[in-house]
C-alpha cells in the first residue's frame, strides 16, 4: 500500500452534473482500498458549518472558504478529502488551490445546463425556473468554469464508474492512493 | 515514537484562565517530540468558521458544535486537536464527548472570576463591566464548570509550565503521545 499522501480532490459543477453520485463510488473504491478518506459534501457542509448562510454571492464565497478551512486541515494531516459543492465562482476555487498549493486537484463535472435540467434528479431546476429557488447556479446566478482544471470529467460522455476510474488513474498516476 | 492517535483535548474555562497559554506551551512541546497537531483556538474558529455569529446562547451553541464537528474529522484520522474556547455550557460539551467518544478528554482551565479579572489581559473584563462587552461568560452569563473533566488545570495554583507538563504526564499515560 502507497504511503498515505494528503490531497484534496475538489469537484466543481452544476447542481445535477455529478459531483455526489461519482463522489459515492469512489468513496467505495477508496475505502475498499485501505485509503483513509472524508468528505465535505455540499448538504453536510451548509448543515454543519454555515447553516444560517444563503446563496447570495457573499455567502457562497463564505461558505466555499470554510470548506477550504477544513479541507486544508484535514490534506496537510495526511488525510485525502473530497469536496463536492457547487463552487460556481473561480476566485474562490483559486483561494483554495493557494491556500492548499500542491494538494489541490480541480475536477470539473462537467454538463451542460440543458442536461442537468433534462436529468433534474432533486427537482431544483423546475423550482428554479417557476421562480421558487431564487439564485440557482446556471439558471439565475453565475458558473465559471475552470480553465485550467487537472481532471475535466465529462459526464455527458461517460457514466459514473468511467468517471470514477478517470479520477482513480490519475490519483494512483500521482503517487496519492494505493494501487487497486 | 509511540504510533499516532487521534485525540480531541477539549479545554475549557473563562476568559484569561490561562487556556491559549497553555495551549502555547503544549504546542511547543508536542512538536518538538513530532506529533501532529492541530489547534482549534477561539479566535481562529471565530474568524473561519463562524464569522457573523454573535454571543447568544444560540450562537455560543452553534460556534461550538462547528469545533466539534472539525475536531471530530481530524481525531478520527488520527489527527491530535486541541480546541481552546471558553465553551461556557455543559450541554454543548457532553455532546461533543458523545460525537467523538473515547478520543474526547476534557481539560477545565480553573481559575475565578476575580482572579481572571484582576489578570484582564485583554482588557475583556473592564469593558464586560462597563457594559460595553455584553454577555460576557462570568460576568453577564454563565459559566458551567465541569463536573467529571478528566483533568483539572488550576492556574491560581500552578504556572503555564506546570500545567502544561501536567497534562503531557497525563497524555503520555494514556500512550496518546510520543515520550519526553
């Protein structure tokens, strides 16, 4: 088994795209493999650490460098963690990766707008549309994608195992988790 | 080098008890003997975690559980933590003893009122007084000593050294630490 290595594995995408379902496989994966591991998921971090907050772009940003707190403590203790929240804005992704320089590895979940609405798996995009979720990312509030992100996953093109095995070889590639 | 383990040394106390001295002199020493450490100050927690949240009850409780919550996923990977706030409510420790069950130990950072008033290194007692700081734990709201702390640091009694020291023999039994 390879020495444990502290890294962050930062998803960002639209609500929909896939962040959580490709999270669930991997922690699987992961934990089959011996590796230590957390997750920040988006629900559990707005419940644990910034209930009270909204989604006005103040709170998102206050909300994104909490995660980036306690990702930051738990990589730089050897602790791999995967974060998937939205993360809509590049500057604050960018705050994260200086703030974890060297452990910080972007994924973009990527899908288009049309696909995440047509798959709409927590009916938000219809609320968002009729009007009864204000401030939803890619309907009435901003995504920036990244522009230099070391794993795009297209999640157009593949399913949530393929996307898993994309982000699995590039981890064992890197030296940061134990071979299969 | 003792293997590592994950620990949560909870301490608690009024304002100028001593607990962010101590923890100094703990941390000194923890990493000169090569453990991994994390400290959860007051302050810290304050400006990363709960910047906007006030001094009711409700906020003290709300600031608190977001500590036990980033204690909790360091020291159960492993990672030691020391958290150095007031934590003024006996409630709201015991929950956090039950979350990490087993790796909590409880350090109440004993010293009166008065004796902390008449240290007022910060000038906070003066300004609670005069009415300028309200809610202040031990003048305008409540302490709740411990009533089972697994250690009792009495810093009318003994100096930062001693109290430091008093916990690493105890840390040390316990085989949590690397020896001297």
């Amino acid at each position: 088994m390879a020495a444990e290595k502290g890294f962050c594995l930062w998803f960002t995408g639209l609500s929909g795209s896939g962040k959580t379902t490709i999270t669930n496989v991997l922690v699987k994966e992961l934990r089959r493999r011996g590796s230590k591991l957390e997750v920040l998921d988006g629900d559990i971090v707005r419940q644990n650490l910034s209930k009270g907050l909204g989604f006005s772009k103040e709170d998102r940003d206050t909300n994104i460098r909490r995660v980036a707190f306690v990702a930051d403590l738990l990589s730089r203790n050897e602790v791999p963690v995967i974060t998937a929240a939205i993360s809509p804005y590049r500057q604050l992704r960018d705050e994260a990766r200086a703030k974890m320089d060297g452990r910080f590895i972007e994924a973009y979940v990527k899908a288009s707008v049309e696909e995440c609405e047509r798959r709409d798996v927590k009916g938000l995009y219809a609320k968002a549309r009729s009007g009864e979720i204000k401030e939803f990312t890619g309907v009435s509030d901003p995504y920036e994608p990244p522009e230099n992100a070391e794993l795009v996953i297209d999640t157009e093109e593949q399913s949530p195992e393929e996307s898993a095995h994309q982000i699995l070889d590039y981890l064992e590639q890197q030296g940061l988790i134990p071979a299969a």
